[in-house]
C-alpha cells in the first residue's frame, strides 16, 4: 500500500483457509477497521491489543465462512471490550445475506470448529462510499464467486481490499451452484482493470498485486 497518509496494515492469516484477514489502523488515531474475520478471534483480540486499536469498524467483502466465520464473535468481543458501544458489522451486498445465515452449516460440513453465521448491521451497494477512519472507501459489486462479493477501494493510497475476485495470476473460484465464471470476469474487467495499473490489491488469499501485473500477466482474464 502506498502510504501519503497515516495508515498502516497488518495482515492475519486465520484459520486452515489461510484467509487474509486484515487489520487497517491509522497510526495518530489508533483507531482501526477489520477487514474479513474469518475465524481465530482470540489471535485477532491479541493482535489489535498488542497494537493498542480501537476498531470502528468491520467490513465483509463476502458470505463464505472463511472471511465471515469469526465476525459475530469479533463484533460482540470488541464491543465488550471498548465499553459496551456496538461495533457495526458493515457488508457485503445483500445478494450474500443467504451465505451468511449458512455459515455454521458449511463450517460443520467441513468439519471447522469456531465458526458461525454473521448477521450484519447493514449490506452495501455498488457506488457506494464509506468513510473510515477518515479515508473514502468506494464499494464495487464484483459478483462471480458469490453474488454478493464487494471490494473496497480506497483512491488515496490506492489500494483494494478484493476479497475472493482477483488473485496473483487467478481468479476467484466459480464452481459453485451460485458461482458464475463469465460474470467474474466480466465484473473485473468493468469494475477492477478501470481503477488503474498503479492500484495495489490485497486478494483474501495468498500476495499483494496490482492491477496492472494481472491485466499484463492473469491468463484467466485473457
């Protein structure tokens, strides 16, 4: 992530998905976002405490368990813990809702422990702006892999938070009954390639990229 301003990211694997769940912090503030808490809540607890954070914030870029298992536990722990005000549990777009009331019901199926069914405060829509910890954070619907899939595009570090979309030399599995490849791409070359080659993506598994490696080298938007 390019940086003019005060923010800073750590990014934590969690759980046998190897999820990247991601803590985004300004240094002055100390105050932070969540970005996908897929599970191993008691690591992510340790990590914001160690760096002194006050989460405003956590946002879903989808329903598959492994980015939503562990944000009701986050939410309700956080909220205990920074005096009893609820901490919102913001997105993905509606079309998810049906994933996220199925969490525990595919944890059991894959014989993961520890995670459950998100309930959101509030879905977001493509066009959307959130403002974060005093950043604009633009909300693009990516459908595909799920159909609810957001990202969320930050334009003054430009920088995304892809999810599941756009991967260092892939793309987001499509071999679901609701997964949709040709709508994949279509997504990401309408909504991700316009942001700019410059752009810096963090997918939900595996490397940083950016745009413009996966537009020059990503076989599977060829």
């Amino acid at each position: 992530m390019s940086q003019p301003s005060s923010l800073a990211l750590e990014v934590v694997p969690v759980t046998a998905f190897a999820q990247n769940c991601s803590i985004l912090w300004d240094r002055r503030s100390r105050h932070a976002v969540v970005v996908d808490p897929g599970g191993d809540v008691p690591r992510l607890l340790q990590v914001i405490a160690d760096r002194n954070l006050t989460v405003d914030a956590i946002i879903l870029t989808h329903g598959h368990l492994d980015h939503a298992g562990g944000a009701d536990a986050l939410r309700d722990a956080l909220s205990e813990r920074q005096g009893g005000e609820k901490v919102p549990l913001i997105g993905p777009d509606a079309r998810d809702q049906f994933l996220l009331e199925s969490i525990t019901q595919q944890a059991a199926r894959f014989g993961v422990e520890g995670m459950h069914d998100a309930h959101v405060d509030r879905f977001v829509t493509d066009g959307e702006r959130l403002n974060l910890l005093g950043h604009e954070f633009q909300v693009l619907h990516v459908p595909g892999h799920t159909p609810g899939h957001v990202v969320f595009f930050n334009p003054q570090t430009r920088f995304a938070f892809v999810g599941d979309t756009l991967f260092q030399g892939s793309v987001g599995r499509t071999d679901f009954p609701y997964g949709d490849a040709d709508v994949l791409k279509e997504a990401i070359v309408r909504q991700l390639l316009p942001l700019g080659d410059d752009v810096t993506i963090l997918p939900g598994h595996g490397p940083t990229t950016t745009i413009g490696a996966e537009r020059q080298g990503n076989l599977f938007l060829r």
